[in-house]
C-alpha cells in the first residue's frame, strides 16, 4: 500500500556528558541538563507508529549496553563538545546495520563535517522533516544528507507526552531534579556570536505550557522548572500572567535565563512572588552589547558600577545568580577588561562568574565568516570546544601567553578561598550557597584553573604547541589526543582517527560556493 512504512526499532541518545566522569558536579547537575529536541524526537517517533528506546547520557551510564543491539534507526542529539562521542557511536551502531542521524547544536553548526560520519544530518526539525527521514530510512555514504524544515517547529510535544523520557531521566539526578521547558524558540537580541542571533523570536502556545506546568503537580510536590528560552520573558506580562493562572504561586520553583534588560526591580517583584529561584543574565562585555545589560553607551567602569548595583538588586529579590562573561572579544584590550571583572566580583560578591573563551562554533552566528576570512578559525578538535577547552578563535589584541596569563589570573580570583567565601557569606539559601561551592571546588572552578595553567605552562615548554597555536602548523599537538582518549575511554576504538580533524573554513567555503554557483 502506498504511504506505508515498517515498524522501526529506534534508539535515542541525549548526550550531556562528553565522555565517563565522576566529577561531584555532574552527578549533581548532569540529568538536569537534558535536553528537550530529543525528547520531541522520541514522541515523534511513537506517533509515526515506531518503537523507542531513549537514553540521556549523563556520564555514568555504559553506552555500550545501554541500547539494543539490533536497533534500525539511531538519533543523536549533541552538542560540539560531545561530536567525538556521537561520531563514536555513530560508527558502532553503522558496524551493526543501524542508520544513524544526528541533530541538536553541532549539526545545525558543522553540518559538513557530521556528514561524514551520519546517514542523515537535521537542522531545523519538525513532524514532517522527521517524517521524511523515517520513511527513506536510507545509508548515505560516505556523505550524508542533510535535512532541515524552513524554520523552527511552531508546537513541541509537552510535558505530558514527553514525561515517559523525563522520568527516568530526572531518576538518576540524586536530589537536584530539574524538569526542562521552552517556552519560546529565538531572540529578538543580535548578539554577533549567538546562535539564537538569526532566529526570530517566537513564543510557544501558552495554553499548553499551562497545561504542562498542572501536570507537573501532579508529578512533583514542589516541581521544579528549567526554562530553556535563549532569553526569558521577552514578553513578560503574557508569561507571568500564563504562570500565575497555571498554578498558585509558591508551588513551582523557576531557573531560566535572561537578560538583564527584562530584569528591571518591578519584573524582580513579580519573579519572586512567582519562585523563580534563579537567573542567568549574559553581561558578555565591560565594552560592547549595552542593550542586553540595559546600560546604554556604558563602558569600562561605569558599566560595572551600573551592573553590580543592578545584580545586588536582583539578588534582593533571587537567591541564585550566574553572570556571564566572554573572554577574548576583539573589543577587549590590555588587562583593563579583566581587572574590571575582579572589580565586579568585588562590588558583588553573591554573582557566581561564568566565563566563556571566545569560539566560533561553525555556522552558529555570521560573525564567524569574518574570523574564517581573517584566517582566525583554529582547528581544535570538537572535544575542546565547549567555551573553555579551548579559544578556536585567534585573538585580536592578545597575545596567547599574555590572554592566558590574563584568565589564569580571573580564574584565579574568582574562585580563591576568599572569593567563595564571600560569595557563600552573600548567597541566600542553602540550596544556591551549596550549588555555588560545589561548582568553585570542582570542574568548573579549581579544575578549570589547573587546566589553564596546564596550557599555559605547555605554551612554553611543549615544541608542539606554539606553531599550532600561531598557526604555523596544522599538527594537532601529542596533549590534545591524549585528552580526548582518555575522556572516551571504551568509545575511543570506535572513533574514526579522522575525526580529531575538520575544516575550520567549511562555512565560509561553503557560502563562497554559493555565490560561485549564483554567478554561472
């Protein structure tokens, strides 16, 4: 019968973890940070009439055993950080007759380097586009296909029909359990470097994120949500009055991300009587992106006055706050940029400091044509870029000796006794205080510090490292294999030995086709 297709054994894999770990900070964090699209995907899948097996891989399961061995179909959802591992398992399900696709963050960003190692490669995804998939359901090698809807889906699965992946997976996180929504795809913002930057904003249907904050009552004496929108509350009235209706307040606690513009002392108000428990405004810069940080024309000094009596404010009415920074923009300059930051840790010592390691992750933003003109764009291997592995792009008016001796010393201070002292003594309640710490004294805090003065050190001493860093050779240096081997531990015999290499202009070469072929 025409239309028809088989029942497909599919397997899902939601990589939040890189690699096995036993840090202290990811068996605490690492459930709460699923993902939602591969959730969607596994909905999807069911109505289409398919079988499902998912799995959120936090660090500490075995991948190896984790899905069936005779499944038909495999979709991966990473991020950059994580292709090494999906480019593994890609490979181990393809030697047993799988076909594999993957979607998420790294195949809307190096689509022509994903591939090369997957049958189908998604950008933008909705029902049909995975319709599409499923029903060709075809090997494409040694080039894969890549498959994207015009925009993003317009409605997602909710809670309710998702519950059945979110379960299980919130089982493994041992008391922190964060339950993720979206409640709007974009950002009417345009930071250069920001995936979201060319996506337009659009909110979700309020009545069903209504009907999905109910049904987490019913799951969860005090859920609590993790809002995924690039920037929350774009439209905040509509939003807190959808809450407000949803569900008295007190009952639902919130986490979501926002800039500080939508965070004036009204809104702080609102927030608070509705539980929003913590924030994550992006300050980026002491020198460029005002609007964001509702500073205006504001720099230097003047801006981390106005931010850190802006954040205290915040803090007044929001026990938990990340700022976050991005280090090495081309805006910045000498040591001012991060003696400004040690000055706003200073003035505000609640703040736990993010910092980011400028990167251009492949498609994500315009901006990284023009790194990838200039010659800028590093090779780093995916492993490395997660916005503190590595900086894949070459700095403006930096030196790399003299921008790490610089991060060294923030990293440094941000996270020495007397910094996470102060920032325990300023932080209320016991949940973010403890959080805060937990995330000073491992990985994040002390483990990035000791890595950075690692590279540095290597900078020196290693013969390796100097040439690729300047561009003077494009051999990965001896460090950086070791790093990933020993990060993927069993999955690493199932890594092609290509794969620690891509073309870092594959952006930029693939829009030069283009105009090429507009031309003829």
């Amino acid at each position: 019968m025409k239309g028809f297709m088989k029942k497909l054994r599919i397997g899902i894999i939601d990589i939040v973890s890189r690699g096995p770990t036993r840090a202290l900070y990811a068996r605490i964090m690492n459930a709460s940070l699923a993902s939602i699209m591969p959730q969607v995907i596994g909905v999807w899948c069911q109505e289409e009439g398919h079988e499902v097996t998912f799995v959120c891989y936090t660090g500490f399961e075995d991948l190896l055993t984790e899905l069936p061995h005779d499944v038909d179909v495999v979709f991966i959802g990473a991020f950059t950080e994580a292709a090494h591992t999906a480019y593994a398992l890609s490979n181990l399900f393809r030697s047993r007759g799988a076909i594999t696709v993957i979607g998420g963050p790294h195949a809307r960003c190096y689509p022509e380097d994903a591939a090369r190692y997957f049958d189908y490669v998604l950008g933008f995804t909705d029902q049909g586009t995975l319709r599409d998939v499923l029903r060709e359901c075809s090997q494409h090698r040694p080039a894969g296909v890549h498959v994207a809807a015009a925009q993003q889906p317009k409605t997602l699965p909710g809670i309710r029909e998702r519950w059945q992946f979110i379960e299980p997976t919130l089982s493994k996180a041992p008391f922190l359990k964060m339950v993720p929504m979206l409640g709007s795809m974009g950002c009417p913002y345009t930071c250069a470097f920001c995936i979201d930057a060319t996506v337009p904003y659009r909110p979700m249907d309020f009545d069903a994120l209504r009907e999905d904050l109910r049904f987490l009552l019913t799951k969860f004496k005090r859920p609590l949500v993790a809002w995924h929108d690039p920037n929350f509350g774009v439209r905040f009235d509509e939003y807190l009055d959808m809450i407000e209706d949803a569900v008295p307040p007190g009952k639902i606690d919130f986490v979501a991300e926002s800039s500080l513009s939508l965070l004036s002392e009204p809104h702080l108000k609102r927030l608070k009587r509705n539980s929003f428990q913590g924030v994550l405004p992006g300050i980026e810069s002491w020198f460029a992106l005002g609007e964001k940080s509702r500073t205006g024309s504001l720099v230097g000094i003047a801006k981390v006055r106005e931010v850190s009596e802006h954040v205290n404010l915040i803090l007044q009415y929001i026990p938990y706050i990340q700022t976050n920074f991005v280090l090495g923009l081309d805006t910045d300059e000498g040591p001012e940029p991060f003696e400004l930051t040690k000055r706003f840790l200073d003035m505000t010592p609640g703040a736990f400091p993010a910092y980011s390691l400028l990167s251009a992750f492949g498609r994500a933003a315009p901006l990284n044509l023009d790194y990838q003109r200039a010659n800028r764009v590093l090779p780093f291997p995916f492993h490395f870029l997660n916005n503190n592995g590595a900086m894949n792009v070459k700095p403006a008016n930096y030196s790399w000796r003299t921008l790490y001796d610089h991060i060294i010393g923030l990293t440094e201070y941000s996270f020495s006794t007397r910094a996470i002292f102060r920032r325990f003594v300023a932080t209320e309640g016991v949940t973010a205080r403890w959080l805060n710490l937990v995330r000073a004294v491992s990985t994040e805090g002390f483990g990035r510090a000791r890595y950075y003065r690692q590279i540095r050190a290597r900078l020196d001493t290693d013969p390796q490292f100097s040439p690729y860093f300047e561009q003077d050779s494009s051999e990965l240096p001896e460090f950086y294999k070791n790093v990933v081997s020993q990060d993927l531990g069993p999955l690493m015999e199932w890594l092609p030995e290509e794969a620690l290499y891509h073309d870092p202009n594959a952006y930029l070469q693939s829009e030069q086709a283009k105009d090429v072929i507009a031309v003829v």
